[in-house]
C-alpha cells in the first residue's frame, strides 16, 4: 500500500494545480483569457485522468488484491478499485473534450445569468448533455441517469432516491399546511435598509471563524455563484455573493464553510487516497447543510449573532430581538431562487431539478423545451414560476460545470443532517446551549471524529444508518413548533 500512496501523491498535486486554475477562473481570471484557460484545464485533466488509469497503476491495484490484506487496507483497495474502473471507463478524448467544455460553458453561463441570455447558454448546454449522454453509456448502467448519480453517490440509484423524494415532499407539503395556518414564520417583516457589503464581509468572516474556519487556512472571496473548493489540506477556498438589499449572504457563507470545515479536516496521511475524501457529495452536503441550517437557523444561533450583527447593522436591527431574528432567518413563503430558499420548501427546488435531469438522460428531454417544463414544475410544486431565465433556468452553475446527478445530494444531504441532529441531541450534552455561548468547539470535534477524520473508509449507512424523512421531518416540525 505504501507504494500506491507514493504513487497517489502526484495525483493529488495535479489536483490541487486544477483546483487553482479553477477557483482563479471563478474568482479573479480576466474575461479575455477563458480560451486558454480551457485549454490548459483540459490539458491537466488529461494528466490527471492519464495517472489514474496508468498501466502501471492498474498492476500496482491487481498486485495488492493478491495479498492478504489487513481490514483496513482490504476496504481501501475496494475504494482504489472502484475510483480506478470509474475512470478507465472513460477515454481520454473525452475527458479532455468534457474538461475544456464545461470551462467553456461556465463562463459564458455567468454572463448568461447577468444578462438574462438563454439563447447564448443554450448550445453550450446542448453539447454538455450530448456529452453526459455519451459518458453515461461507457458505464453500462441500465438506466443513463444512474450512471450519472453515481458519479456524486455511489450509495443511491433513482430506484432508492425517487420513493424518498415522493414521501419527503408529501410531508413537507403537509407541514407546510401547518406553518401556514399558524403564521408566525410566514408574516414576518424583513430586515431594512441598506447592507453595505464591506459589512457583510466583516460578519460572513466572524462566523466563519466562530464556526472554526480560520484566515489561515482559507480565503473567503466573490463568484457568481457561491462554491468551496479544497486547493489542498490547509488550502481552502470558498466564495459567496452580497447583495445590499438582503443577509442572504450570511446562509451562504455558513454553508461553504460546512464544506471546507469537512475539507480540512480529511486525514492528512492518507492523501491522494479515497481515505482522504469525503464519502459522498451527499455526506458532503450534509456538513454544509448542517452548519447553515441546524445550526446557523436555530434558536440559539441567533441568541449568540444578535448582539453582532446589531453592532455591524445598527439601523436595520433597530428594534428587532432575537426571536424576531428567528422568524427573519426561517421566514418561510416559496420562492423561485434555490440557494435564498427557506428550509421548508428548498427541497422542493431539488425534487424539481431532479425530475428534469431524469427526463433529460432517460426520456430524452430535448434542451429547447427545459424552460417550458421548468415553469410547469415550479407552478405545481411551489405555485409561482419566474418571468426571466435568470431567475428560472439559468439560476444555478451545476449544468454549466457539466455536473448532472448532482443535485439530489442536496436532499439527500439534508436527510442525513436531520438524523445527524437527532443523534447529536443525544450524544452531545449541551448542544443547543453550547450554540446559544457561540461555542461551536464540541459539535465540530463531533463531526471531525466520527465523519471528517474517517474519509471514505466509511458510509453515509455507517453514519445513520438506512436513509429516512422522519428525522428530518421531525426536526423540521420541532423547529417550526418553537
């Protein structure tokens, strides 16, 4: 094993050098320079996607399954194995061409989005899904779709997801009810005035900190949409976006910061191995829901950012407590945005893209009809439908990165946040006041000894057992009940 961690080593430089390329080109790279930046992107996943799939590498792997392997190391050759037959199903043309595409299509999206543009968006996203088309048959799955799912979660198909997304939705609708009858959460005035957004920097990085996330070892910057993106173990980079009418840059930021805390704290001696990744982008989503919305929309959360965010927003907090802080952060009506949506309908945002993306990859959806049945689903899952495309289908980045099978870890991620948040409840004493002090250090040491420090050597099932929607339910239901 030690020579295949040597040997990993290499891929896990060339993945930091594509991670750069890829957070400048968010963040910082001039407008003119998208041409060779895609060239060179492509370029370097070619080497990546050459070293992972080496001859060489292959004999080490076939070698190493002849011993007799201690538990550990049995369960990392399975995770090397699996990486390994993921990528050699793959030819290297077409990694490059998928590589040098999505650069292509993710800059011209941004300024897409900025200028309500679906025409210029649109043969980009056409040559991607001809291209996911082509990559979901080298993996032979029954169903295209799944082959794509399993790019992000390996521990789900359609088969496990569709039935939990049908029986999530029939109970938040139904809780939904509830919150509407009641009306606490739905009346609520927002915050006013004008949120400068050298303010708002001031607080995303107080509570970034707070959450345990330090200068550093992180940079917190602007991109269109917001991302966390690891550079390398003490390397993280994660952006948000202001807007000076609104805080929502507050929930953005908490989540990032879920996902580099998750980042940072992967095992350091098993770089360049699946023992120092995450299990799934599931698990992944988990973290940054769980610190944006277990704990950063809770009761206690405001308790502790109320005095800080009165200091920063004098005139806006005037006259606004705590618990009116509470019903400000879980204001719940639908909305058309996805990442500004409250806890109760989010999901319904995921279902809906969800539902496309299988309508795409196995009924054959053609592109020029996405916007038609984008409306229809947001009229019928959350009665309003957007009058623009970039407040419609251009809202999100995903397809622009080519990353289709992504969104349904979300949900699956907030389900596991629930169960996690029951667990801790019992296993943390002191967890919501801990919250209430700003005293995040035993809720993250959790987290960090029984997720983040394990990689991928175990399962979201290990962590929660089976997946369920009543934790979630329950804790939902718990908080709109306080």
């Amino acid at each position: 094993m030690e020579k295949i961690k040597t040997y990993l080593q290499e891929y896990s430089y060339l993945k930091s050098i594509q991670s750069l390329m890829y957070w400048d080109l968010e963040t910082m790279m001039p407008s003119g320079a998208i041409e060779d930046r895609a060239k060179r992107l492509s370029y370097i996943q070619g080497k990546i996607h050459g070293h992972i799939t080496a001859k060489k590498y292959g004999s080490m792997l076939a070698n190493e399954g002849k011993k007799k392997l201690k538990p550990l190391d049995k369960k990392l050759l399975k995770e090397l194995l699996w990486d390994y037959n993921l990528n050699k199903a793959l030819p290297s043309k077409h990694v490059q061409e998928l590589a040098e595409t999505q650069t292509h299509a993710s800059h011209v999206w941004a300024k897409a989005k900025k200028e309500n543009d679906w025409e210029s968006f649109k043969p980009w996203l056409k040559k991607l899904i001809e291209i996911k088309r082509r990559e979901a048959k080298f993996f032979k799955e029954k169903k295209p779709y799944d082959a794509l799912i399993k790019l992000h979660d390996k521990e789900f198909s359609s088969a496990d997801i569709t039935p939990i997304f049908a029986e999530l939705k029939k109970g938040l609708i139904k809780l939904a009810d509830k919150v509407n009858d009641d009306g606490r959460f739905v009346k609520v005035k927002d915050l006013k005035g004008k949120f400068e957004i050298g303010k708002q920097q001031e607080l995303s990085r107080y509570v970034a900190n707070a959450f345990g996330l330090t200068s550093d070892y992180s940079r917190l910057d602007v991109s269109t949409h917001p991302f966390s993106i690891n550079i390398s173990p003490q390397d993280q980079r994660i952006t948000t976006r202001y807007d000076e009418s609104h805080l929502d840059s507050l929930s953005s930021t908490m989540h990032e910061v879920g996902h580099a805390l998750y980042e940072l704290n992967l095992p350091r001696e098993w770089e360049g191995t699946p023992f120092q990744e995450a299990v799934s982008l599931s698990v992944h989503e988990s973290q940054s829901r769980f610190w944006e919305n277990v704990v950063g929309r809770s009761k206690g959360f405001c308790h502790f950012i109320h005095p800080k965010i009165k200091e920063i927003f004098p005139n806006a907090m005037k006259g606004v407590d705590e618990e009116e802080l509470f019903l400000y952060f879980n204001k719940s009506l639908p909305g058309l945005i996805r990442v500004e949506s409250c806890e109760l309908y989010y999901n319904l945002h995921v279902i809906i893209r969800y539902e496309i993306e299988e309508m795409i990859f196995n009924q054959g959806l053609d592109v020029d009809d996405l916007p038609a049945i984008w409306n229809e689903k947001y009229k019928e899952y959350l009665g309003t439908a957007s009058k623009d495309y970039a407040n419609g289908i251009l809202q999100d980045s995903h397809w622009a990165g080519g990353a289709f099978g992504y969104f349904p870890t979300y949900t699956l991620g907030n389900l596991i946040s629930g169960s996690l948040y029951q667990k801790m409840k019992k296993e943390v004493r002191g967890f919501d006041k801990d919250i209430q002090k700003g005293d995040f250090s035993r809720i993250r040491s959790y987290l960090v000894d029984n997720i983040h420090s394990k990689g991928r050597s175990i399962t979201s099932h290990d962590l929660v057992g089976k997946l369920n929607v009543n934790d979630y339910l329950k804790y939902l239901d718990e908080k709109f009940k306080a």
